[in-house]
C-alpha cells in the first residue's frame, strides 16, 4: 500500500536510481504489495449499464509508467531531474515554468521547445525533468538521446553492419523525444543527414521534439568556442557560430516550425557542484 510516511519515495511508489549509465526507476518497496487489487493488477468496477467491468489497477499503471521511463534512456546523472518547485529558482524561473505547463496539460502534437543557452546552466537536468513528468504524469512514451551518443552508436553499428534504420527509427516513432546537444560536432554533411531524417520525419508526423543546444540564434548569446591549431605558434582562432550556421538552413527552418525557442542563461551549475568548467 502506498505510504505517505514512506522516506524512500515520498509516498509516490517509485525510485529512480542510477544505475550504470541510466536513471532507473522501480517500484519502492513500500508499493510492491498491493492491497487494492491484492496483486490481481485489475479491480472489477461497473459500467453505466451496471456491468462488471475489469479495469487497470493504479499499481498496474505504476509499473507500465516504470517500463516506460526506464525505456527512456535518461542519463545516470539526471535521475534526480523533476519539476517540483524545489527544482525551480531565479536563473530558470521561465524555462522551467514553460516545461511545467507543457507537462501538465501535454497532449500529442503539441509543439516542442528548443531550449538554448551556454554549458551548464541546467538545460539537460530541465528537459530530463519533464521527461520524468510526462512518463508518470500521463505514461506517455519517451526517449532521451544526446547528438554525439547516437552518432557514435551509428558509427559502431555500420562497423557491424547494423542497418541504421535500427537506431534511428525507434527516435522517429517515439512519442515524445528529446534530443540532447543538438549542433554538437563537426556537423559535417553525414551528421546533419542523419539529424535532417529524425527532424523531417518527426516535423511530418507532428510529433512533439524537444531539442537542447549550446548555439542561440542570437550572435551575442551563442557558445564563443576558441580553437588553436596544433602548432603553438598557430593563432587562436574565435567562432561564435549561431544555430543556423550550424545546422544549416533546411533543419533550422524545420526547428523553427516544430519548437518555441527557449532562451536559458545564468550560472553556471556545474560551479556551484565543485566540478571545473571546461573553457
Ligand atoms: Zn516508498
Ligand atoms: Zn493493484
């Protein structure tokens, strides 16, 4: 039975751990036990014509949500990401309420959000938040995958000459998808096809896309990346490349239909944690 005083779960029912590379969630051990349907999974209710019906038990609901999440992929790291105001403060105050409203009242084909700004303000911890929230909140099925993760899991898979539909159309089916540094790489003419055959496909089928991204489309607000040859003498070299240069203009112009764009600034997080930030 569900415990209110439960410490573990805060009487949700459910953990997410990480586990090796993923956040894993399961059932805690305060809900293993069902004492509503006494493990049945399906309670017999009646229907308007005072028929027995058989209906999903609530604790059934609980575990499809926990397959479904842990489907998710969401990084090991993030396991912790929800949108309950103990998560929201000055720097992400709009984003974050931007997330929360499109989680709470999500419904299929609704538009994405393209979330922007510099490494480290929160920006993955916010999309695997609403990620948690729309797989428990409404069981909606979802996938987190970052750019440089699929494009190295392609490459290995050609290597063992995997057709790549195999990675990529499970990406285009999914419900809701999140994809996680978008622009990162070298962006060159294989990579933004791959990236243009998710977007299309997904921009064709109206199916709501989440994108985070280092790049703006603002010239002051995009990542300065500074580049120095291999010779110490070579000068350093500056780009401020903004989205579109990137991207390229066909896959920008999709984002723009398909997403609002979402400007997150302020602090760097990863600060605040002690760990260095990479210059
Ligand atoms: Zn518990
Ligand atoms: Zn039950």
């Amino acid at each position: 039975m569900l415990s209110g005083s439960c410490s573990r779960c805060q009487g949700k029912g459910i953990v997410v751990d990480p586990m090796g590379s993923t956040a894993t969630a399961t059932i805690c051990q305060c809900s293993v036990r069902c004492d509503v349907c006494r493990g049945a999974r399906f309670i017999i209710t009646r229907d308007a014509a005072r028929r027995d019906v058989a209906q999903r038990c609530e604790c059934e609901n609980r575990r499809l949500r926990v397959r479904i999440y842990n489907e998710a992929q969401v990084p090991a790291k993030f396991h912790g990401a929800r949108l309950d105001e103990t998560q929201r403060d000055a720097n992400n105050f709009d984003a974050f309420n931007i997330f929360t409203l499109l989680a709470k009242d999500y419904r299929r084909h609704d538009r994405g959000i393209l979330l922007m700004g510099p490494p480290g303000v929160g920006k993955t911890h916010l999309v695997a938040g609403f990620l948690y929230e729309i797989v428990f909140r409404h069981g909606i099925p979802a996938q987190f995958q970052d750019v440089s993760g699929l494009l190295k899991r392609l490459r290995s898979g050609y290597a063992r000459d995997e057709p790549e539909e195999l990675l990529i159309d499970p990406l285009i089916n999914v419900e809701v998808l999140v994809v996680d540094e978008l622009a990162k790489g070298r962006n060159n003419a294989w990579e933004l096809n791959i990236l243009d055959t998710i977007i299309s496909h997904r921009y064709n089928s109206r199916k709501t896309t989440i994108f985070t991204s280092n790049y703006t489309d603002q010239r002051a607000s995009t990542l300065v990346e500074r580049v120095r040859g291999k010779d110490r003498m070579d000068e350093e070299r500056v780009f401020r490349d903004t989205l579109v240069e990137r991207v390229g203009s066909r896959i920008y112009s999709r984002l723009k239909e398909m997403c609002d764009f979402v400007l997150l600034e302020g602090a760097d997080r990863r600060e605040w944690n002690g760990e260095p930030v990479p210059q």
